[in-house]
C-alpha cells in the first residue's frame, strides 16, 4: 500500500496542475467524492448535518460536502470554527453555498445552548476543521469544538484527517476528533496507518479526486504497513539440495556474569529463525552454563574480566569468528563496563558483515555516538525508547510525538537501520522508509522479549536477507509468534522463550 506524506501530497497536487487541474477542480471532487461516501454509507434525505468548516482547504472541501448534502435533501448547518475561509478556493465554496438554503453559523458569534441543541438532532456530523495542515495540539477553543463532536451520537465523517491528529506522525491531541469514518482524499497518509491514530479514523475509504496517474510518477511511499504478504514474500524457501553452509554463520557476542540469560535467548532465537550456524562468543562460565540449552550453537568460551563480563584480552579470538560470519549480533546481556566500550568499538570497527547491535551494545554507542561513522558494515540498532533517548539524547516525550521524524533522521545520517521498539515498533529503514509493526502484544511487556527479537534478525541476516528485511520482517515474526505464545499461556504468563517456542508455528503456517 503506498502511503504518502503531507509534503508528498502537495507535490502529488502540484504535479497535478501540470495536467490541467485546478485547485479549485480538485476541491470540488474532493468535496463530491466525500459526498457520494456519506450517501453511500448512510439515509441523506431528510437527515440532519452539520458541517464544521475550518478557514483551509480542509475547510473548503467541507463547504463543498455541505452544499452536496443538501442538494440531496438533508437539513445543512455550516459552522465556521474560525471565521470566513482564508485560501481562494475556499472562498470560491463559500460564494457558491451562500445563496442555499444553508444555514451559516460563526462559532464564536453563534449562542453555545443553540449549537448543543442542534447537535443533540444531528444524524451526520462532517469534521473538516484541520485536515494535512494540521499539526501540534489544539488550542482551548478547538478542544472545545472537538468535545462538543465526540459528545454526539451522530455518525462522525472526517474529510482526510480527524481533526487534531497530525498527518505524517500520527500524533493525536487527547481532545481530537474520533470519526467512525475517515475520507482519504486521493492517498494513504501516514495518520491511516499509525498504530497511534488508527483508531481515530473509523472507517478509512480513499476517494478518487481526479489526479491524474502521472502526478504520482517518481513518489515513492516512504511508510510501509508490514504484513504477511510483505514478510513472507521476501524469506525463500529453502531448498531441497541446500545444506547448513547455505543458511549463514552468525557470530552472537553477548552474556555476562550478570546477565547469562541474554545471551541464551538471543542464540535460541537465532537458531530458531533457520540460521545454518550459531557460535556464542562469550566468557567461559556464560558458554558452559548455556551449553545444556544451546545443544546446537558452536561455543567460543572467552576470558572474563574482574566483572564478571567479556574481557577485552578476548578481542584476537573474536575478530577471528568474525572472519568465516555471514552476521553479527553484538550487544545482549553484554554489561557495560570499560572493557566491553573497547571491545564494541574495536569490533564494529573491523566488522564487515551486516550487524546487529542490542541492549548493551546500544548502552556503549551512545557513549561514542561516532563510532558508527567509522564502520564499514551495515548496521541494524534494536533501542527501545528509553535506548533511543540515550543514542538521540532526546526525551522520550519528544520521541513519542515524533519517534517517525527523528528515527529517519538518525537512520539517514548514521546510515544504519534503525527498530524502534515499543508497543508498535517502528523501523527507520537506511533506505529512507519506515516499516510498521503491528504484531505483539503487551505480555511481551517483559525482561527478554527484545533479546528473542534481536537474535530473530541476526538470524535472518545471517542467512543473507538484506538487514532492512530482515529488521522489519524480524519484528513482524516476533510480534507473531508472541501473539500465539499469549493464546497458549496468557499475557500474562508466557514468558520471553516461549516466544521462541511459537516461531516455527508461524514459519508452519506460512510454509517455510
Ligand atoms: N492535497 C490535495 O491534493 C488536496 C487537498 N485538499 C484539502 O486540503 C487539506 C489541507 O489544507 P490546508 O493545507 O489548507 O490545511 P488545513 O485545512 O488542514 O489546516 C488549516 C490551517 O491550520 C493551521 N494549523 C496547523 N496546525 C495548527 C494548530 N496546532 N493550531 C491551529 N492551527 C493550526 C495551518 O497553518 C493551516 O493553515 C487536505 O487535508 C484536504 O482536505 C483538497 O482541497 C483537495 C486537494
Ligand atoms: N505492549 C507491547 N506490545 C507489543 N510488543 C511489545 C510490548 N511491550 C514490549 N514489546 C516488545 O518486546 C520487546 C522488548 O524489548 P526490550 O525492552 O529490549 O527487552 P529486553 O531488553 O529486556 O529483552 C520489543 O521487541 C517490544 O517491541
Ligand atoms: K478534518
């Protein structure tokens, strides 16, 4: 599905006068195209609508649904939430409604008991206060408006964009409309498909409003919904003559004293995501405790520091692996401690396969956030938020309104790839899109589940799937197979490795 951002609308748009249409053109189809929605959807004749109308083009395609309306028999008030309309084809809407037999009504001029009256009769509310424009929160007196909409029991249709949410990240002022169905003029936008503000919008129907095909030449959507079809279009399957050199050799240096489970998990997971070998490089005491779990990995036991962690002397042995890996995942469980900052450094530095870098490995870049210019290999970072907030020093807060925004931007100029864990995470692919993730669930809430992730694309990457696939298509398997590890143990019983469990029903069920 293509989605296309507020800027890439209006290039689309300008594109399109190229072609012989107008503005004014375009508003009209948008306007009728929503019309024709509404009447599709839902009794017209008779009904009774209001139109909130805002002073943009947002404002203006709601004149046109207004005047539509009523031409097909329903009872039309519009309320101009700020005043006369500001663009010229606005405008123009409002020259061709006024001689109608509709009612115009100034919010600010208007009596609020009226207002309350007329709404509590409304059957059709059409929300074009803010579409594209919109961004940030909404002030007092919208908030106001919104709540007197989300008070209703009307039908609440959105022309484009409920108001309050910001299109390209989703972002919903906690007064924002909620429509039970939202009008997408012409594309997807990211607000469509955001986990965040999906269910602000109801019902999402495109409607066609007559751009041309070839306005949209050369614009390439940069946000993509993950599903099945998009994962399992790119895992092949394996071949009959195929032997356990051709599934890949990941090096996984993980697990400390302190956190030997890491670094089981994340080996586990690896496996279990059809890599063809699986070494864990990690201190002797970690290798020998893990061995009765990880029957199929290859053991490199390493020196151990006073901390009980990798140490650094281990570095000679560890660039040796990395020679004959296909794929490293450096970072689970590692500790943070002087030796293992020297150890990352060193190791990202000579790396020349794809890598995968988690929880601690994340921890110690952020103290040398340069490292990653001095790299000459792909990387994927795995941070969750609060280690996306050490590696961007932003505050989650600001991460959460825009998490979309600055995770390209970090992935562009580290050119590496970027999974923003969460409850709907998000990759920042090097290849300038955004990969949505809509699978998992909250008992996945727990201390591991990001280890199982991480060895799921080290796993993938190993076997040689390009790292942007194998990050988007890991975080897909892995909300997957936690979602039948819930309906097996419950949310909140299952446990991270029963993640890893559920992985093969999921490759089962897709024929791999
Ligand atoms: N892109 C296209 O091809 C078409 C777009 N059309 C409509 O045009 C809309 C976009 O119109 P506009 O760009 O005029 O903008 P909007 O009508 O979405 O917004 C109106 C104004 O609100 C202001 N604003 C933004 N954030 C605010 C905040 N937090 N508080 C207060 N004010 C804020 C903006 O400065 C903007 O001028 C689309 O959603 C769509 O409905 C249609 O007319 C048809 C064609
Ligand atoms: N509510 C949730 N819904 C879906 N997935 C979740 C939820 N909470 C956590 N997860 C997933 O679980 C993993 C947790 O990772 P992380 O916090 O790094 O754990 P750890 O480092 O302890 O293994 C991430 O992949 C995250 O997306
Ligand atoms: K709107």
């Amino acid at each position: 599905m293509v989605v296309v951002t507020n800027s890439q609308m209006k290039q689309i748009e300008e594109n399109s006068l190229k072609y012989s249409m107008s503005m004014k053109r375009l508003m009209e189809n948008a306007g009728s195209a929503a019309a024709m929605f509404i009447r599709r959807t839902m009794e017209v004749d008779g009904k009774f609508c209001t139109v909130f109308c805002g002073r943009g083009n947002n404002g203006g395609d709601g004149l046109v649904v207004a005047r539509k309306l009523y031409e097909s028999g329903a009872n039309v008030v519009v309320v101009l939430t700020d005043g006369d309309p500001a663009t010229d084809q606005a405008k123009e809407m409002m020259e061709l409604i006024a001689p109608m037999d509709v009612a115009l009504v100034y919010y600010e001029k208007e009596d609020p008991a009226y207002l309350k009256e007329r709404l509590e009769a409304t059957d059709i509310i059409v929300d074009a206060i803010y579409g594209t424009g919109f961004h940030g929160q909404l002030d007092e007196k919208h908030r106001k408006i919104c709540e007197l909409i989300n008070g209703t029991t009307a039908q609440v249709i959105a022309l484009d964009v409920p108001s309050g949410v910001t299109c390209d990240t989703g972002f919903a002022d906690e007064y924002a409309v909620i429509a039970d169905m939202t009008i997408a003029f012409d594309s997807y936008k990211p607000l469509h498909v955001l986990p965040v503000s999906v269910g602000y919008c109801g019902e999402i129907k495109t409607a066609d409003i007559g751009i041309p095909p070839q306005a949209h030449e050369g614009i390439e959507g940069q946000f993509i919904l993950v599903d099945n079809e998009f994962v399992f279009s790119r895992l092949p399957k394996r071949r009959r003559d195929s032997h356990k050199g051709s599934y890949g050799k990941l090096l996984n240096i993980a697990g400390s004293q302190k956190y030997m489970g890491a670094a089981i998990l994340s080996t586990m997971a690896a496996m279990r995501a059809g890599a063809g070998y699986v070494t864990l490089a990690s201190t002797k005491e970690v290798c020998r405790t893990a061995l009765p779990s990880l029957l199929e990995a290859v053991m490199l036991p390493l020196k151990q520091g006073k901390e009980g962690h990798i140490s650094y002397e281990s570095l000679p042995e560890i660039l040796e692996a990395l020679e004959n890996s296909t794929a490293l995942l450096i970072g689970n469980g590692l500790d943070v401690t002087q030796d293992t900052c020297r150890l990352v450094y060193e190791v990202l530095k000579n790396a020349k396969c794809p890598v995968i870098v988690d929880g601690d490995g994340i921890n110690v870049i952020s103290r040398n956030i340069d490292i990653l210019k001095q790299t000459n290999c792909n990387i994927v970072l795995t941070p969750h938020m609060k280690e996306l907030s050490r590696l961007t020093t932003l505050p989650i807060e600001q991460l959460k309104q825009d998490r979309y925004t600055i995770g390209a931007n970090f992935a562009r100029e580290y050119g590496c790839t970027v999974v923003m864990k969460d409850a709907y995470t998000a990759t920042a692919g090097a290849d300038g899109r955004m990969y949505i993730n809509t699978t998992g669930n909250a008992g996945m809430a727990k201390a591991g589940s990001g280890d199982v992730l991480a060895g799921i694309i080290g796993g993938l990457a190993a076997q040689g799937i390009d790292l942007v696939t194998a990050a988007a298509a890991g975080a897909y398997l892995h909300g997957l197979a936690g979602n039948y590890a819930a309906c097996k143990y419950s949310q909140y019983g299952m446990l991270p490795r029963e993640i890893i469990d559920q992985l093969p029903k999921v490759f089962l069920h897709n024929d791999r």
